[in-house]
C-alpha cells in the first residue's frame, strides 16, 4: 500500500467517526475543546503511523482507543487534574454498572447517545447561534473552518473565531457533556435541527474536495433526525426535515456518473432513485402536515416531494413549486430561497420570468462568492439563446467553486454554449438549484 492510499483511508475515517471519538472524549473529559485537541493528537499519530504499519483492521476503533490513552496520559502529567482523574477512574465504573442496568435508568439517559449529547451540548443556550452552528458543524460533521464557512456564506476568520468562542464559553460556564432533562428538550430542538441539516447539505453537496457529494454525512444527518423524531413525535417540524432529508437521499446514487461527475437532475435516471427513501419521506411529511401549518423544512419537504412523485422533468408540478418557494419565502426569507424560486418560476412560466427574479439578487452581500448565482444565470441566459452571456456566467460559477466535480461541471457547460449558437440548453434546465 502507498503512503497516498493511507492518508486517503484516514481522511476517509476522521470525516466518519470523528464525532463518535470527540463525543466519547468530551464525556469522558468534560471538555469540548479538551476532547477536539486529544482527538487531533490521534489523527496526527494515525498519518505519523499508519502509512508505514498499514491502516488497521478497525481504524475508528484504532482513533478512539488512542485518543482515549491520550487523555489519561494528559491528566496523569498535569497535577491539577490529578484529582479529576480519580473522579473519571469512578465515573467509568458508575457508567459501567448503569449500562447494566440501562432499561431500569431510562429518565437518566433518554437517549444513550454520545454523538448526541454531544450535539445537544454543542447547541447549548449559552451559545450564540452562530457559534452554536459553526461548533456543531465542526464536531459533529468533521468539517474544516474553510468549509463551514463557505456553508454559512460567512468570512473563515469570523467562522474560527466563533469556533473558539463557543468551546471557551463552554468551558467557562462548566456546562456538562449530556443530554437536556425531557422538560427543556423543546426549547433546545429548533437550533439542533438546523445544525442537522447544515451537516445533511454538506454531505449532499460538498462544499470542496474532489467529491460532488459526501453520502456519509447525509446518512450521520439521517440517523440523527429519526432519532430526533422518535424522540419528538408530536413536532411537525422535526418530521419536516426528516422527510426533507429523505426524499433529497433518495436521489443520491442519480447525482454521480460512473466516474463520480455530476449528473443534473434533468439528466437523472430516476429508475435508481431510493423508492424506500421515498416513501419514508412522503409518509414523513404527512405526519408533518398532520400536525399543523408545515414550517421551513416541511415547505422544503413539500417542494422535494414534487419532484420524488413526477416520472420526469416535464412531468413535474412546477408551478405548484414556485408557490410553494413563495410561501417559504414569506416564512423564512433569504437569497438562496428566491434563487431555487426562481428555477421553479423558469420552469413554470419561462425562463425570462426566472431571470428578473435572479437579476434583482445580484446586489445581495451573501450572495458574493456564491457559485450557483451565475450558474443559474447562466442556465437562463442559455435557454433565452443568449449563448455568449451563458458562457461567461458558467466560467465565472467555474472560477468561485471550490468543488473540483462542480468546476468541471461548469466548465463543460460553459464549453456547450459557446458550441450551440442558438443556447437550446433546455434539457439541463433546473439542474443547479434542484439537482
């Protein structure tokens, strides 16, 4: 084995079990950052070794194990923590005894979950949202400072610095590694569900890197929010995203060729859509519609389903689509809702009506840096023949992308209208806001 095919593994397993090893560390340590520093060391010694004693046979098992051993070496060296290692010799063994007695302790551990208290933790009140989103997303989905920031369309050193600030009030507050008491669970719920689909929309359509997506983080953002659900039956909201999750993962193995390009929705074989994940969602989203007024995921939810129930592209709902945007951007505005809004109103009503909608967001400061605006632009401005104007907004997409899959994607667009005098580029439409 190569030294390149180890360092690939590794980054392969930190993406997967790095949750899972901090939120056994920040239980076993009481620290969040604490927990994020001995799980680095660990990751550091797996590229120090592996690529010279070979990957092994359980590589999470191998980053656990060895962050684990750090954190005890680190309170033995330190005679200030040599009392709180008494404490977490005896809170091991308390542990021990309760996981035998799991179903009689019940109303103490709701949940029996690390990673989520974990991402309860990191979504406590005592943080700002932001610091709360950016913490989480960095924890709980593995990602880089880079990559969270361009997830919140937020400058990187704002991102780190709110990073810090989290695990700093963290720590100063003492504020305890477990799950809330099932009496403030719902208060606590509406940032955990948006950090849920922060780390689903990273791993559905990867921010960086060589791959267009990151199946792993959907399927950690999946068993999250059906545990969350489970938990939750009675908010329409949790089901919401649930199936807004859902109906989006069942189309996963559709969005990547042989060779990992994108592949746009328009161009889909749908007969390798998830029919399982699809009806999940939709019962999912009748739940939520069951339970009141849908709110922003079950709008999103909502407009996912009309593509899951149509045959085709031609087939598809799009103006009950663009009603639906609009109602979702009545209820939770932004930039990128009008521009999905106005794929839909392309498609419902041609492209001209989508293009005023999209030259109206060009002035919007979240917007800059944005890739899929000129994308989408440049997917009008094709389908209207204007096929110079088409090449330069797909080579400016190309030039703000930092996905190797998306760039080339562009890029080949950008190649086909210059090649089609007469911008016929119908076929592709709706991609880069749905696919």
């Amino acid at each position: 084995m190569t030294i390149e095919d180890p360092r690939r593994v590794i980054e392969a397993v930190w993406r997967i079990e790095s949750a899972r090893v901090i939120a056994g560390l920040a239980r076993m340590v009481g620290d969040v950052g604490l927990a994020e520093e001995l799980a680095q060391d660990a990751l550091v010694a797996a590229l120090e070794q592996w690529p010279e004693s070979g990957v092994p046979e359980n590589p999470g098992a191998w980053l656990t194990l060895t962050a684990k051993h750090r954190a005890i070496d680190l309170l033995r060296r330190r005679t200030r923590y040599e009392h709180k290692l008494r404490e977490v010799g005896r809170d091991l063994e308390v542990r021990q005894e309760a996981a035998e007695a799991e179903l009689d302790d019940a109303l103490d551990d709701h949940i029996g979950d690390d990673v989520l208290r974990l991402l309860f933790t990191a979504c406590h009140p005592v943080l700002p949202v932001e610091g709360r989103l950016a913490l989480t997303l960095r924890l709980l989905g593995g990602l880089t400072t880079q990559e969270i920031a361009r997830a919140f369309l937020t400058p990187e050193p704002t991102v780190g610095q709110r990073i810090s600030r989290a695990k700093r009030t963290l720590a100063e507050k003492r504020v305890p590694i477990e799950l809330p008491p099932p009496a403030e669970l719902p208060g606590r719920l509406s940032s955990v569900l948006e950090v849920v689909y922060l780390v689903f929309n990273e791993g559905y359509s990867a921010t960086a890197g060589d791959d267009w997506a990151r199946p792993s983080l959907c399927e950690e953002a999946l068993r999250l929010g059906r545990v969350l659900a489970g938990l939750m039956p009675g908010e329409a909201e949790v089901h919401g995203l649930v199936a807004l999750m859902e109906i989006q993962a069942s189309r996963i193995r559709a969005r990547t060729g042989p060779d990992g390009e994108p592949v746009l929705l328009g161009d889909q074989d749908r007969s390798l859509w998830d029919r399982l994940l699809i009806r999940r969602g939709l019962e999912a989203l009748g739940r939520a519609e069951a339970l009141g007024t849908l709110g922003p995921y079950g709008l999103q939810a909502a407009i996912a389903a009309c593509h899951a129930r149509a045959r085709s592209t031609e087939d598809t709902d799009w103006e009950r689509m663009a009603a639906l945007y609009r109602v979702l951007a009545h209820v939770a505005p932004s930039p990128v809702v009008e521009l999905n809004r106005a794929v839909a109103v392309s498609m419902a009503y041609g492209p001209a009506r989508g293009l005023e909608i999209v030259d109206g967001l060009g002035k919007e400061r979240a917007l800059r840096g944005y890739p899929q605006l000129p994308a989408v632009r440049g997917d009008l401005l094709a389908r209207l023949g204007r096929a110079a104007e088409a090449r330069t907004e797909f080579e400016r997409a190309a030039a703000l992308t930092r996905n190797e899959r998306e760039r080339a994607l562009f890029l080949t667009r950008a190649a086909s209208a210059a090649d089609d005098a007469t911008g016929d580029m119908a076929g592709d439409a709706a991609g880069t806001g749905e696919g």
